[in-house]
C-alpha cells in the first residue's frame, strides 16, 4: 500500500488562455509537492516535488517541461507534448550516486547501500485507442552494499524495457544482464552472471527466458542451463569441480569433515506438479576423504563391541567411488541415496569399504538449521546399531 502525505498542487506561474485566431497562446506553470510517500515495511521516497511549465497555443496543443526530484533523488529532467488526442513524453535521470536510493529500501533488509552509479533514459505516449505505451533503460554500474551477512560489490545492471498491450518486453534488444563481481556471505561467490529476454507476464506465444546463470564458488563453478517460462524441460543446475574442503570450512560441522572434489547435475522444475529436482546426482571428481570426530565415533561405538568394530572402520576413509541420487518435492523433501566405495589405510589399505546411505530430510528445516552433522550422527547411530544390516 502506498500512502502520500500531504500532497498538494499550486500554480508556480498564472496559466494564460490567449484565444486569439491570429495568435492564439497558452502558457503557466504547476508544482506538485508531496511531504512523503511511504510503500510499506519502512520504505519511502522523500519528500518531493514535481515542476512543469506549460507552453502552446491552447488546451489541446502544448508542449510541457519540467524536473522531478526528493531530495538528493534526482532531479529527473521530464519534456513532452500534448496534441489534444495523445501524450507523449520523455524523462533522462542522469548519473547519480546508487546511495542515494537508501530511503526505498526496506530497514528490514538490512541492507546498505555504498558505492555505485544509476542512471536511466524512458519514453512514453497514451492516447485513448491506442493506450499506454513506453519503453527505455535503467543501469547501475559498480554498485556496492552491506548486507545481513557479508557484503556485495561490483554490481551491474542493466535493464531495456518496453510496454505495449498490457505486456512488459524485458531486454527489447539485448536481454536484462546482471553482474556482479562478488558476494561475501557464508560462501564467497564470485563472476555472477545471469540474463533476462522475453515477455512478461509470459505465455506459449511471448516466453520468457532466463539464460547464462552461473556462479565461481566453493572453489568450482555452479551453473544453470537456460530456464524458459512457460517450462517444458528441466533446467539443469550443473556443480563442476565444488570443493568440499571449502564448503565443510564454511559451515564447520563438528561431527565429520570432507576433502575432495565433486561434481553434479540437478534437473530443476519451477512448475511440476511433484518435484523440484528429480533423478539428479551427485558424485566425486577424484579422490575423496571422510574423517569422523573422534568423540562423535566413541560415542557411537560404546554402544555395543559391533558398532565399535563397524565405526572403527569408518572414522577415516579414502573414498575412491561415490555417487548419491537426489531427488527433491516442492514440500522441500530431500531423498538422497548414496553408495560409496573406499578404504581404510589407517586399518587395512587393501580391505574395501563400502558404505549405502540413505537419507530423508526437509531441506527448507535443513538449511535454517545447518545440522548437516547431527543429522550424520543420528543415521551412523541407527545404521550401525543393525549389525545384520551392515556391509
């Protein structure tokens, strides 16, 4: 809900009707003036003011000019004209500091804005049959903020756009293009990249689509195949070469630790009935190991002498072979079912470890908590606790 306080309208300047045949003249001036305008969740616009001057021969023929600004937002230079059946006109923002825009941004967020530069170029015309149309270009270059959890620089946005028919036409010429240099959170990723081309809302005629995703992190690269909107085929998220020394570093579970390379494919769909990814897998990218916490392995292994043996086997392993099936429901379901081959060297080099794991668990509760190590534990306990069932 958008709520403006105190708006207002006055004449900076007489509006003059010259009905004259020979010389017929209409000239004046108006000032809208707005003290704030709040959007919600502590978002506003400061307050603003709207000056237009008007010039022609009459009510159905002039031409108008003007500036926007609130504040240090702006001033957004505005011209066009009036022919009595269609209004045209045309607005240039010109470059101004990101920071400026602090205001509309949400206090809940907590986001803060630090460096960067925006400008922006629009046109538009309305007439009765013909309705409202307009098109343009928003950019920011070397856009910086702080963020909940880290920071985000080298931001870079550019966004063409044109309305017509009730119909946005995202990226009319080239697509929307986002880029950004960095984002330091609990995972550091770098070279963001992501474009935006088609038609919003999108249909089978006008779709839209969602192409050059990807991401470095995790020391490897993470990236999507395009998306299109409607969706017919999956996207797939494809992991090359994640490093789960760096990613078990971010998230320091103490119950285990993993070194080694993996790589993946995830069949994504944002529209099926039942999943979210299905038939997607995971596996290692060479040699992999697993080490226990030793107070994590004691623990289990006091259980009985055939736990002990089992997770005496465990608490270090080289893992030559894995490769884990994943599934996902859009409930947020995980079904992860892995087989893993290895060996220990610290107990017999030459004896193979083979370890199937099975998993279940709500990933939307699972990332809140970060319990990836507890949720280990729980399964080793119950696993080893069957020596019938034990490989």
């Amino acid at each position: 809900m958008v709520t403006v306080a105190t708006p207002r309208m006055t004449l900076s300047q007489p509006i003059k009707w010259q009905r004259d045949v020979k010389a017929p003249s209409l000239t004046g001036g108006v000032q809208l003036v707005a003290d704030k305008t709040s959007f919600g969740a502590g978002s506003y616009l400061p307050a603003s003011v709207l000056d237009l001057q008007l010039q022609g021969t009459g009510p159905d023929s002039f031409q108008w000019q003007g500036a926007l600004q609130a504040e240090q937002i702006g001033p957004i230079k505005l011209r066009g004209r009036w022919d009595g059946e269609r209004l045209r006109g045309e607005g240039w923002w010109p470059k101004q500091s990101l920071t400026v825009f602090q205001p509309l941004i949400s206090p809940d967020l907590n986001i803060k804005l630090r460096a960067g530069e925006f400008y922006a170029q629009s046109a538009f015309s309305a007439a009765r049959v013909q309705g409202f149309e307009a098109g343009g270009h928003w950019v920011v270059r070397n856009g910086g903020m702080w963020l909940q959890d880290g920071e985000l620089s080298g931001l870079d946005f550019v966004l063409p756009y044109r309305f017509k028919n009730h119909l946005w036409q995202l990226g009319a010429k080239r697509p929307i293009m986002l880029r950004i240099k960095s984002i330091k959170t609990l995972f550091e990723m770098q070279n963001i990249t992501a474009d935006l081309q088609g038609t919003y809302p999108y249909s089978e005629a006008y779709p839209l689509t969602l192409s050059n995703i990807g991401v470095d992190m995790l020391n490897g690269h993470i990236s999507l195949s395009a998306l299109r909107m409607p969706q017919h085929d999956a996207a797939v998220l494809k992991l090359d070469q994640i490093d789960l020394s760096a990613l078990f570093t971010a998230l320091k579970p103490k119950q285990f630790a993993m070194s080694g390379r993996i790589n993946g494919e995830l069949p994504l769909f944002l529209n099926h009935p039942k999943w979210l990814v299905q038939n997607g897998w995971i596996a290692n990218a060479g040699l992999m190991t697993l080490r226990l916490d030793k107070d994590m392995a004691d623990a289990i292994g006091s259980n009985n002498l055939a736990t002990g043996a089992a997770i005496d086997w465990l608490r270090y392993m080289e893992i030559n072979r894995s490769k884990a099936r994943v599934d996902l429901d859009n409930l947020g379901e995980l079904t992860l079912k892995a087989h893993i081959d290895g060996v220990n060297p610290q107990k017999n080099a030459k004896r193979e470890v083979i370890l199937n794991y099975s998993h279940q668990e709500n990933v939307f509760q699972l990332w809140r908590s970060l319990r990836f190590g507890d949720n280990l534990q729980e399964w080793l306990e119950q696993a080893l606790s069957k020596p019938e069932e034990q490989q």
